[in-house]
C-alpha cells in the first residue's frame, strides 16, 4: 500500500464516522495539497499524506490533550509508524506553535517535533486555510473569519487563529508566488 493509499485509509478509518464534516474537511484538504503538485516536487505526495491526516487527532479514539495536532502526530508515530516527515507536518500544521502557545503546550510540541521544510509548511497551511468545514474552496480571508465566528474571538481557538492570520497570508502569497512561477517559468520573488 502506497504512502497516500494508507493516509486516506487510516483517515477515513478515524474521522468518517464519528466526525463525518470533519472528514470531508480532509478530503478537501487533500485535494487543495494535490493542486499544488507543481511546486512539490517529489513531495507532492508527502504532502497529500499529511494533508488527509492533519486532523486525525480530533478523533476521539485518539484525542487525550484536546490539542489535535499533537494528539494526531504522538498516535501516528506512536501507533502507526509514520513516515516522520508526516508527523512532523501534522504536528505543526497551520501555525499549531502559536495554539500550543495558547495551550501551555508549546515547549512539549517543539521538544518532540520539529518543523518540516518552509515550502512544505506554507503549502499545508494554504490547503487547511482555503478549505472550508465542509470541503469546499475558500480564500484565507474567509476561512480565518469563519473560524474566529464558529469559535468566538476570545476562546483559544479564535485567538490563537486571529495571532496566526499574517503568517497565513504571508504563506499563502508565497504559495501563490510558486504556483505562478511553476505555471509560467518564472523565477518567484
């Protein structure tokens, strides 16, 4: 079985039932991450893995600290023997440093996982933040207001999102400055 074969297995396997919207979110996710194949390279399908299992830690046969990055990342590595560059992609997926900070969780995300290349960090936080709840194709704008609505400006979801939305936006236009390199052979800026 293939790296992508297994992480939408193992995904499905996790979220399809007892979180159905969020298992349509990953999937979303993962073809957003597919999309950006030209700037992959041979991590395209690295990236596609980690994309359809960035939110497996919401599971609740796996979820213990509520914190999702890191109770899916301790589970793949831990149960699953993940390719670690997965692991390290979940565990720090869309700016997961700044919610851990939140969280007084920080210091245990950065000891037990590093961060994975820049390019790859920025393309997963573009595929989780142009996706919406549901699977849909978003822009970053709406989709960090949709989740400071749905959680509230002053939970630690909402304020952690709203500490998080310039390196967001900045990710994205670096994503958007390869795309368009990758698509015209131009040099990105």
């Amino acid at each position: 079985m293939g790296l992508t074969e297994w992480a939408y297995s193992l995904s499905e396997s996790m979220l399809s039932e007892p979180l159905p919207r969020r298992w349509a979110h990953s999937l979303g996710v993962a073809k957003r991450a597919r999309s950006l194949s030209p700037i992959l390279g041979a991590d395209a399908e690295l990236l596609e893995a980690a994309a359809v299992l960035h939110d497996v830690g919401y599971s609740p046969a796996i979820a213990t600290t509520g914190f999702h990055p890191l109770d899916g990342a301790r589970f793949l590595r831990a149960q699953e023997g993940a390719d670690e560059r997965v692991v390290r992609l979940v565990a720090h997926h869309s700016c997961a440093l700044l919610e851990a900070e939140e969280r007084g969780l920080r210091l245990e995300l950065e000891a037990e996982f590093e961060l994975e290349r820049p390019e790859l960090v920025d393309a997963l936080i573009v595929s989780d933040m142009t996706t919406t709840p549901d699977g849909g194709h978003t822009t970053p704008i709406a989709r960090l207001d949709e989740i400071v609505q749905r959680y509230g400006p002053d939970t630690i979801v909402g304020r952690f999102i709203q500490r998080a939305a310039p390196e967001i936006y900045a990710a994205n236009e670096r994503v958007e400055r390869r795309m368009v390199a990758a698509t015209t052979g131009a040099q990105p800026r």
